[in-house]
C-alpha cells in the first residue's frame, strides 16, 4: 500500500463520535470501507474530502503562548469574546412601557447588569408595574445592583428616559400570526408614542410590540421621531434562534455559530445562510442542505412554537435579552453591527419601509445600515419582505 494511505474503518467514526466530533476527514488516496460508511451515515457524522482548510497560525505574545500550554484541554478553534470597550455609558434613566413578561425580564437584566440608574415600569394593569419594581428592588439586596425601580399607572414616568423600550400590547395565541395583532395593538403604540413624544422628547425608543416592523412604522408616524431614534427589536431574537438551531444541529456551542437573520420579524424572514459560519467555516462543511433547511425553518417557526406551548402569551426570555443586546449597543457595551429593524432609505435597494438589516448602533442611535453582499436569492427575499410589509400596512 502506498506511504501514507489509510483505511478508513468503522472504529475511525466511532472514535470521532466518542471525541464529539461530526466530521471525519478524508485525505487524497484513503481507502473508506462500505462499513465506515454505513456507521458514519448512522452516527450522523460526515466524510469530509481534505484536506479541510484549516485557519492560518496566529502568531501571540509570550504570556498568552504560556496561558496555552498552561490550559490542559486546548481546543482547535476557540470562539472570539465579544468586544467590551471600555467606554460603554451608563443609563440614567430606562423606561419600559408594559411590565408584563417581556418587560419584566427586561428590568430584570437590565438592573442585574447595573447598566442604568433608574428603571421605570409602567403598564395599565393596576398594581402591575408597582408589583415588579417592588420585586426588582426587593432583589438588589442579593445583586448589589444600583438600580432602583419605580412602576405605576401613569405614562409621566418615561419623563428623562434615556431609552424607552415598548413591550405593551396583546401577545400572540396558538394559531394566530403576527400580523394578526396590527389593529388593535396600533392603538396601544400609538398612545404609547404620544406619551414618548411629550414627556421623553430626546429619548431613543425601541419598539418590541407585534408586529414588529408594522408596529415600528406606527411608532415613527406617531412620535414624529427621525429613524435613528425609533428602533425594531426583531432580528437580534431571530439570529439568536438561528444561532441556537445552527449549533444544536452541528453539535457545537452556540458562541461556535456566527449567523444572521434579515427581513421581517415573521414569514418573510430572511436567514443569511451564504454568510454564516460554524467555527469559521461554511455551513455546509457541517450541516446537509436538509438540516440547513430545517435551521432555516426552525427560526422563522421559533416564536410560534413557544406560543403553541404555552397556550397563553408568547415568548419572554429571548426577546428580552434580545432588547438588552441593542442597549449594550447604544450605550457602547458592544461594537459590530446587529440586526435591527429599521427605516430604510435606499439600502440595499428600499426605501420608505422599515424592515431587519444589519445596523451599528450608538448614544444617538443608529449610526448606519451595513449593507451585505448578499446572494440574488436572499436580497430577492429581503425586498420581497419590504413589500409584503408595505402591502400589509397598505403604503
């Protein structure tokens, strides 16, 4: 047999699997037995032509090199921390208009993270807002937080915020769809709006009522804001899930996935599947087309499958640490661009509808729309997107 071939048997994928890898690499000349096959086929793992491109050496100081050989279980690829300048702001004042779920989590982080000085909560539920800001203080003797809530009835307390997160509005039921839920929770963002627009004129605001992209719209109409102050909250939640299924599927960590989701917070998603990565690697190097597919699916679906099992009300958690991604990004705890719904003005070829596209953030607001170089397919679905939004909204 000629040096260096290799029979590739079934102990080969057996032993991947056992060190929790999914593919086995197939080198010019190796020899794969039909068993080999059939267990990897079983097993799930994939027969990968080499050989695999692999990222070039990066070259470190001492101390990291020592801090390398010190650690015992170096992995191969190590997913890059997020950037935390040094200059992140501190929120003076953080209004949340609904208390319920969503923007109870979000006091919640919010004041964990001791990123704001106040919070106030304000719903229309009698002793609602007063409950949760009385819990929220009543744990800061446990976090040590600095913030310090307050919660009522009436819409003054927005007054000063810095940023003003809408939460309010009727939730999804099983079997209803986002854009269901555009009449009657218009109503609800534009009193909302009114109270924004008098007593938090300067305030950045960041729409999370459904229909997102409906609602964000409604919201501009109503405060009369310039649209680097009105923001969506759609496509930070549905990269998460995209990220989440991505890496269940690979049988990796989700810090291991760099995706995104563009277009609509609904059935015209858009998954940006030519720019995502696993370990720095195309998709396709771990996943079939099939289970990119199903990804795909399980994002744009994410949202329905919590409302289907709850019965009652939608999702909470996500949506809200969701919220918290943009407010790091305004008050400069992260950098990069993130998916944010917003008013387009010529991007990526739309104009007069607000719609999820890749944004930077900062203490104004949005700085600028980052504009991709997306596939003929995926920019078809993203303007696609923008007009089934303005069809909806009659524009």
């Amino acid at each position: 047999m000629a040096a260096g071939r290799r029979v590739i048997g079934a102990e080969h994928v057996e032993e991947a699997r056992a060190r929790g890898r999914i593919v086995v690499e197939i080198l010019p000349g190796d020899i794969v037995t039909a068993l080999a096959s059939e267990t990897a086929q079983r097993l799930g793992i994939r027969l990968v032509d080499g050989p695999i491109e692999r990222p070039a050496v990066a070259r470190t100081d001492g101390g990291t090199s020592l801090r390398r050989v010190l650690y015992r279980r170096s992995p191969k690829w190590v997913a890059p921390k997020p950037a935390t300048p040094r200059n992140a702001r501190r929120l003076t004042k953080l209004a949340l208009i609904g208390a319920g779920g969503v923007g109870g989590t979000i006091g919640h982080l919010a004041a964990n993270a001791d990123l704001v000085d106040e919070i106030a909560l304000i719903d229309i539920t009698p002793g609602l807002a007063e409950a949760v800001a009385l819990d929220l203080n009543h744990a800061s003797g446990i976090s040590r937080t600095r913030a310090r809530a307050v919660g009522g009835t009436d819409a003054a307390l927005v007054s000063g915020a810095d940023v003003v997160v809408v939460t309010a509005g009727r939730p999804r039921t099983p079997g209803m769809s986002r854009a269901d839920l555009i009449d009657v929770n218009r109503r609800v963002v534009q009193a909302a709006a009114e109270a924004i627009r008098t007593q938090a004129p300067g305030a950045i605001v960041i729409v999370v009522t459904n229909p997102l992209d409906e609602m964000t719209v409604e919201m501009l109409r109503a405060t009369g804001f310039p649209r680097e102050r009105v923001l969506g909250m759609a496509g930070t939640l549905d990269s998460s899930r995209f990220r989440n299924a991505l890496a269940a599927a690979a049988g990796v960590g989700p810090a291991d996935v760099e995706a995104m989701t563009l277009g609509s917070h609904g059935d015209e998603m858009a998954p940006i599947v030519s720019l995502s990565r696993i370990r720095g690697r195309p998709l396709d190097v771990f996943l079939s087309p099939a289970r990119i597919d199903a990804c795909v699916k399980d994002a744009v679906t994410g949202g329905g499958q919590v409302v289907a099992l709850r019965k009652s009300g939608s999702a909470t958690l996500a949506p809200a640490h969701a919220a918290i991604e943009l407010i790091d990004h305004i008050r400069g705890a992260r950098t990069g661009p993130v998916p944010v719904s917003v008013m387009l003005d010529g991007e990526y070829g739309i104009a007069g509808v607000v719609l999820g596209v890749p944004c930077h953030l900062g203490r104004a607001g949005l700085v600028s729309v980052e504009e991709l170089k997306l596939t003929d397919a995926e920019l078809a679905a993203l303007r696609a997107a923008a007009e089934a939004i303005r069809s909806r909204l009659g524009l």
